[in-house]
C-alpha cells in the first residue's frame, strides 16, 4: 500500500492527527484567483513553489496556467526539473562551484533560469556553463529596497548585465527584485505607492539597459502579499505569488490580503485539559509559529498561550473548552514555515480525503 | 549508492551546504557525561529522543549506558520499536482510540510505557490493551508546576492510580514530571530551589501512593537544563536529559547550563553580500530561531539580523565581513526545533565525515 493509499477515501474523522488538510474547493478557488489576475493583466504566472515543495502541486498550478515555477534552492529545482517541470526560475543565488556545475547540467531537461546580484559570481557561473556545453539564462536580482539581496538599482544593474552579456555560456533575459518591504504597511493607499516606487526602479533598470543595447525580456516580482498590486505594475512581465494558493492568517492578519480563501489547516487532537487551558497533540514542529501563530479554527474560546515542540497550548477564554479527545481544527499561522514540517498534504472535499500530495521536496535545503 | 555513502569519508570542504554537522568528539563527550552522571547518582538515563529522531543516535545513548529511550510522539516510538529500541518511555498523553490500538499492539514489540494525566482515558486504553491482549505500562504526568500538562499534585494523582490500577490492561509503574518552568531560574541557588520544590511534589506523590498500598517503581524527570540537579535528587529513579548530546546556544545562554561542548553546527556559504551585511544559504528552514538564534561560529564580525525561509541576513559589525562564496559554520540554536528540519546528521572527525545518521523519524508527527 503506498503511502497516498492508506489515506484515499478517509474521512476526516478516521484521520490520525495531527495532519496537514488543504480543502480541495478553497485551494482551486485561489489558484482560479491567482492565474486569472495575471491573464486579466497580461502577465505571465510563475508561483513561488517553495511553500508546497510538491511536485504534484506544480503540475496542478502549469494546469490552471502557470507559465512554470519559482524555487528558492537548487535541489528544489532539481526535484522539480526531474518531475517534467519545464521551466523553472531560482529567485535565490546559486554560487557553489559544485553547485553551477550541476546547474549547468540541469539546463538539459528544462530552462532553469537562476539569478545573480555579484560580479564575482559571472565568470564561475559561465564556466560551469561552458564546460557543461549549455548555457544559463540569468536574471540579474535589484534591490528595490528591501535591503536583503540584489545589486542597487542603476550603475551596478548595467555593469552585471555588460559582465553576463560578455561572459559565454550566460545568457541574460531580465531583472528580478522582490517588494518584500511593502507587503506590511498601512493604509492600503501607503503601501500601493511604496510597491509603485520598488516597482518603478526595475522598470528604470529595464529602461536603462535597452537603452544600452541590451534587451530585457523579463521582469520578474511580486509575492502573495502585493499581487494585485503588482499584476497591475507596467511592465512586470511575470508575478511569483504562490502562498495564496493556501492562504494563511499571516498573509490576512500582516499583509491585508483578504482575496483568498482559507484553505490550509492542521487537524488536531485535544490530548490534555486543565484548569483554564488545554493541550493539543500539534506543538512547533506541527504548526510553526514562526511569522505568525496558528489560529483555532471556529474556537473563539480558545487562544494560544504557546507552542512547544509537540504540546500547544491554548487558553480557554470562556466556557467549558474542548474535552480531551475531542478533534479541532487550525488555520495555518504562516503557510511556508508549517508545510516544511509535514511529508504529505491531505487534499479533503466534501469531508474526505480526494488528493495526497506529497511534499517530496522537503528537507531538500542545498 | 545509498544516502550514507554519497556522504563518508567526505572533508568539510567538499559538502554541500546547507548541511548538518556533528564533532562526533564533542558528541561522544556529551553522552559519556550525561551518562556518567546518572551513573554516579544511580539513576537511570532514558535520554529524549525528539532533538535527533534517530534510531541509530538511540543506539549509541543505550551503548553509553541508556536505559532506553523517551520519545513525544507513538509514532516515534513504533520506528524506535521497529529498530530494536526495547525500552520507551512516551512523556505524552495518547487518548484517541485508534492510536490506543496502536500502543497496545507496540507492546508486543518493545515495553513503551506512556503517561496519562485524565481519568476519562483510563478506561479507554486499558479496554485497547486488552483488545490486543497486552498491558499497557503507565506513569502518571503530575503538574510539578510547569502548568502544561499533568495530573496536580495529591488527591488527583491517588485517585488516577487507583483508577489505573483498578482497570484490566493497565501497569502502573510511577511518576513523571517535568520541571520545565525553572530552567531559566537565576542566580544558580534559586534555580536549584525551585528545582527542588518541584520534585519534591513528585516524591510527596510517591510517598502518598505507597502509604495506600500502590508501589511506585518508576520517577522520571529532567531535562538538560536542570539535568544535574534533577539527577541529585533523592528519589529520582531516570532523568530524561537528552538535548545535552548536542548542547546548543539555547541551553547555554537561558538555561545557563555548561557542562556539554558544541557539538552541533551548520555548514552554510555566502551568497550574497551588502554594504553592511551578507546572506547564506541557511535560513529558517534550515536552522531555526525557534526559541533561540543560531550563532555564527567564531565570528565576532557578524550578528543574525533575520531569518527569512531560505535566507540567514546577518550584518557584518566590523572589518570586510566574509565574501560570496566563502563558507561559515554556525552554533544551532535549539536543537530540537532545527535538527526536525534535516534529513540527516553528519557526523565528523579530523575534519572527514565519518558517521551518517538519518534523522528517520522526521515528520513522525503522530
């Protein structure tokens, strides 16, 4: 019996807890959502897949008209490349000698494109390319003012871009930045014109290097938080938005994002009760708190005290509370940092469990 | 070849990071003090098995001394079974029927005792073990006064036993409890007083038990972070410590323990570099600052700024800081919550790999 077997047909109730449930209805709701924002702006689809790390639900999203996918590590891709995903970007720096070698490599079963923000970095990544006898498509990372990764706008943006074009074996197709500063603030009309401005210098990068010569086919940005705002940026190319496939209380509750449904919880178990708090089988390494806590699903008298690594605890705020045994529900506190705890998503529809997507790119972190 | 192989008689300078590092020598140190001290007070070690999740790390605590071994979850506790673990301890509640069945049926395999802290689950697993037709070995959770789980102190704890032992399938075989609220207690003498309050609790229990009649074999205890005190304590059957193998920046600076060497660290590069800061591949999926940061590893020139899932930003207070492509190890914070994130453990000597652990029970999380 494999794995996906023994949990087909299941109902809810006959699930050992805890377990990962993605209601099947919210899930494609959201995905409808997300591919149907960036066709109705014209812009191409690549969602983040580093919040599912599933092979299966990559296929799920190039079906509802994702033009590929977004991986932050190299052996995600790798895993991805592997499963037939064709094209495929890493939003992160690959610099390993070893590891250019086996992106280099990995260029022959789909594109694989990779970004860089270090001169340094060209001639290692051209080489690996030429000694595998293919060639890396590269898109160069601008800060645009989160302040983590990327070369400032400007001057360094056309000098990386003069170093790739020169260097054989890289083949430069555009910018990529990420707004991650913006997706936070407050009101609604602060955060539009903080993303615009983010925004405005790839625009002013791609403007730049057309101007010297060199042509820039792609834009990439965008994540949950900013999508509509993004979509709608002239001149984006594609946005990476993945999480809202899930939706979770971080992207609501710090983000303001309140197009998606809810389609993420953990199921869990009451396994302890006392005095004014219960204990359910569901700590830190089923449900991280990390970005944002875990919220009890229709409990309004319950509210979480802490988590630790097995037990979470949660105050009971008024009435009897949950009796041990008893089986509750918890929305996703932050959908990337809960999902890497897990192997398997359990797809659920009409109370039973349709789907079993496993996370096979969990613990793939090199 | 298989996982272990790809990985032996590797030098540092030839992993791929993110990676998982023990200094076998430092781990070996740890455990022989850990159990030398149980030795000396003659009490038991049934070291915590949730920082490593691996059999083979079990193994090598029963060849130092164990007793056997405590787990969180009974699916840890079935993989521990099913790889020759023949004594655990599950220092949590198991109340759902079905996985009942399962402790029941586990004990044909190994004695895993499990504790209970409610007298509604009484009747529930002694039904289940009869069911199977075996006895279920059971201790008592008492609340020494953590507040988390567990039976309070007294009345309660009489009226559970006699409850256990009065019902078919069931072993009552002693106490447990977890002096988890005075780990950060300082100066040292209110640490050890609070310590001592709180076990005392467990000793009273016994001493109410066997006045009516109730033997008490078994009283388990202790974690690293009080691990000394615990094991000094009369009474005190087994302590429980088991994160000290590793030792971490956790236990160090607010649990103030420093008896155990590092033995645990990450391996990450540099992938980017700022006015002012450097990324590396090693962010919160890799090492988590669940309960306290990672440290860079002889590196004064550097401080975590954030964690972001696939990135460690960290500023650089003085000098040039390190370049892209050079690689850094970093002190784990807590081990528990970031060896739950790897596959494997890779355990090194003189520089060389020379053991690879498989972290097999990660994502048991039932």
């Amino acid at each position: 019996m494999t794995a996906a077997e023994e949990f087909l047909g299941k109902d809810i109730a006959e699930l050992d807890t805890p377990a990962l449930l993605v209601d099947l209805d919210a899930f494609e709701a959201n995905m409808r959502l997300l591919a149907g924002c960036c066709r109705e702006h014209g812009i191409a689809w690549r969602p983040h897949s580093k919040a599912h790390k599933s092979p299966q639900v990559a296929r799920l999203q190039l079906e509802a008209g994702a033009c590929g996918i977004t991986c932050a590590k190299l052996s995600e891709a790798e895993l991805m490349a592997a499963h037939g995903i064709g094209d495929i970007l890493i939003a992160n720096q690959v610099v390993a000698p070893a590891k250019l070698a086996r992106l280099a490599v990995l260029q022959q079963r789909a594109r694989v494109l990779v970004t860089l923000d270090n001169p340094s970095v060209v001639p290692l990544m051209g080489r690996a390319a030429v000694a595998a006898g293919t060639a890396i498509p590269v898109l160069i990372e601008v800060d645009i003012g989160m302040n983590r990764c990327g070369v400032l706008p400007g001057g360094p943006v056309l000098e990386l871009a003069r170093a790739i074009c020169a260097t054989p074996g890289l083949d430069f197709r555009g910018l990529m930045g990420y707004e991650g500063h913006v997706l936070e603030l407050q009101p609604p009309q602060a955060k539009v014109e903080a993303c615009h401005r983010a925004l405005s210098l790839l625009i002013e990068g791609r403007d730049l290097l057309q101007r010297h010569g060199i042509p820039v086919e792609i834009i990439s940005a965008g994540g949950t938080g900013s999508f509509r705002i993004t979509a709608a940026y002239p001149g984006i190319t594609e946005i990476q938005a993945g999480g809202g496939i899930f939706m979770d209380a971080m992207y609501r509750h710090t983000c303001f994002v309140e197009d998606f449904h809810y389609a993420l919880t953990i199921l869990a178990t009451i396994t302890s009760r006392h005095a004014g708090h219960v204990i359910v089988d569901a700590g830190f390494k089923t449900m991280s708190a990390y970005h944002y806590p875990p919220q009890p699903l229709g409990r309004e008298d319950l509210k979480l005290r802490y988590l630790s690594a097995e037990h979470g605890v949660f105050d009971i705020l008024s009435g009897p509370g949950p009796r041990v045994g008893e089986r509750l529900r918890f929305i996703v506190g932050y959908s990337d940092s809960t999902n890497c705890l897990h192997d398997r998503f359990l797809g659920i529809r009409r109370g039973k469990v349709e789907l079993v997507w496993e996370i096979l790119g969990r613990g793939l972190l090199t």
